[in-house]
C-alpha cells in the first residue's frame, strides 16, 4: 500500500487540482491599472501570515470541551479544513490563545472577581 487516503484528502486534493487548472494566465503584456493596491498586498500579507502562524502552533493541550457554534461558523470552519486543511479545535485553540494574549487584564480581572467572591 502506498498510501491510504481519506474522503476529505481526495477532495481536497480535486479542488486543489481544479483551481490550478482554471487559473487564469496572465498575458504577455498586461495593462497597467491591473496592480492590486497596497492595502490588498497588506491583507495578503496578513492572510499568509495567520496560515504560517497556525501551521507553526501546536494543539498540545489534554483538556476537552463541548461548545455551542452557529451553523455559519461552522460551515467556515469546514471550509477551511477542505481549504487549507487546518484543524477546526486547532483554530479555535489558535484564536481563544491570541484572544487573550491581547487581554491581559482579562486573567486578572477573573482572578480577582473570584478572590472577592464568597463560594
């Protein structure tokens, strides 16, 4: 066996295939007015930025939890696994640890409320 694939793998890999093929080419002299605006280079910046982030972060937590998501949510999530193949408990992990690296005073506004609580 030289490789076993799963449903999810095989299609990923025919959309990947897909959209190569119908990328588009460009001409041998394109028109001037075709460059992106810097603010869209900055976004790809971004982007390609959050995917190297979350392929370099490791779920390396034993904890488990059930949570509640919107269909919305949702859909995007597994539209990002078929996409780029990244994990939906990977991401949401990813997103929970930026969340509260950007607030700190978060932690201690819970530790406190508990310290001043009566259990």
């Amino acid at each position: 066996m030289t490789s076993i694939k799963s449903l999810a793998d095989e299609l990923r890999e025919k959309i990947r295939l897909q959209d190569t093929e119908n990328a588009v080419t460009p001409k041998e002299n394109p028109p001037e007015n075709t460059k992106k605006p810097s603010s869209v280079k900055e976004i790809d910046k971004e982007i390609s930025s959050l995917f190297n982030a979350l392929d370099a972060y490791e779920l390396c937590g034993s904890d488990k939890m059930l949570i509640r998501l919107d269909t919305r949510t949702t859909n995007l999530l597994k539209q990002l696994k078929l996409a780029k193949g990244i994990d939906m408990n990977k991401f949401i992990a990813y997103s929970l640890q930026i969340f509260l690296e950007q607030r700190p005073w978060l932690s201690f506004y819970i530790k406190e409320t508990l310290k001043n609580t009566d259990l």
